[in-house]
C-alpha cells in the first residue's frame, strides 16, 4: 500500500505515522507524547490532506489518527480522521468523531462535520438522526453565504429521507 505512494517523501511520512502508532499500541500505559510543533503538524496535515484529494484514505489514515491523538481538541483534526474513516467504510466512528468535530466548534458549528455525520448516520440505518443532522446543518449554512452548496447537499438528503417516510399507496393499510 505505502510502496505505491509515487512521493518518497510522502511515502516515508506515511510508513513513520504507521511505526509511532505501532509502538503507541504496544505501550501498557501509554505514554504521553509532546505534541508535534505547529510546523510539524502543518507538514502532517498537509500530507494527509494530499493523500486524500488523492483518495487514499487508506494512507492518510495513520497520518489522521497521529494528528487526532497529537491534537485532539482541533476540529480540523478530528474532521480529517473522520473523513478517512467514512471513506473507508466506517461510519459509526465517523460519525462520533464528525459530533465532536461540531462539539468542539462551540458556538460556531461549521455545516461540513453535521453533513457528513448524516451521511453516516444514513449509512448506518439511522434515519431520523440523519435527518436531525442534515436539517441542523441546514441551518448553520443559512447563516453564511459560503455554504450555500453544502446547505443546498443538506436540503436535499433531508428531502430525500423525508419522502422514504411517506407510505406508498399500495402499503396504506
């Protein structure tokens, strides 16, 4: 997987994020690490997010989970290990890590980690949450014209879910 990374650089950051978790999970404790300098988690989330324009989700992972435990307390943080979860086909951690992306925005939610908590919360069967969370992102995006597409993409998967509720005729019993 790493040996297909085109990018030595790249390659090699992705191979050392892998390492550090490695140890990380053989640690009983665990121990606690500095947190990288503001440059080094720039470089970090930089490559990551490469990687995931490239959608390779399956190497930006062990960038995003560094950055997470690095910085768990940074939205951008858990928002981008989310991402990657999501892309690879786990919504249930996706979607707590997108819920605490919006807890830790505060009192200024952005509409992206609710948007994306819906889509995997639908993943999940779990329609009237997704609703929840489509119809919040909704309107947080009415607020700032810079997320009239995502507030757009929110009214439409709330819609969508909405007429699944709706009885077809032939099942009205």
């Amino acid at each position: 997987m790493i040996d297909l990374i085109a990018d030595p650089e790249l390659s090699a950051t992705v191979r050392s994020s892998l390492q550090r978790l490695h140890s990380i999970s053989r640690r009983s404790p665990p121990e606690t690490d500095s947190p990288p300098s503001p440059a080094d988690a720039s470089t970090l989330f930089a490559r990551a997010e490469q990687l995931c324009t490239g959608e390779d989700y399956r190497c930006a992972l062990p960038l995003a989970m560094e950055l997470f435990m690095a910085l768990p307390h940074e939205p951008s943080a858990a928002f981008l290990l989310a991402t990657c979860l999501q892309r690879l086909e786990q919504p249930a951690l996706a979607a707590r890590l997108f819920q605490m992306c919006t807890a830790m925005e505060g009192d200024k939610p952005t509409p992206g980690a609710l948007f994306r908590a819906g889509e995997c919360l639908v993943a999940m069967g779990e329609k009237d949450e997704a609703l929840t969370a489509f119809e919040a992102a909704v309107e947080i995006a009415r607020s700032d014209a810079r997320h009239s597409e995502i507030q757009a993409m929110a009214q439409d998967k709330a819609n969508a879910l909405r007429s699944l509720e709706v009885p077809i005729l032939g099942e009205i019993k």
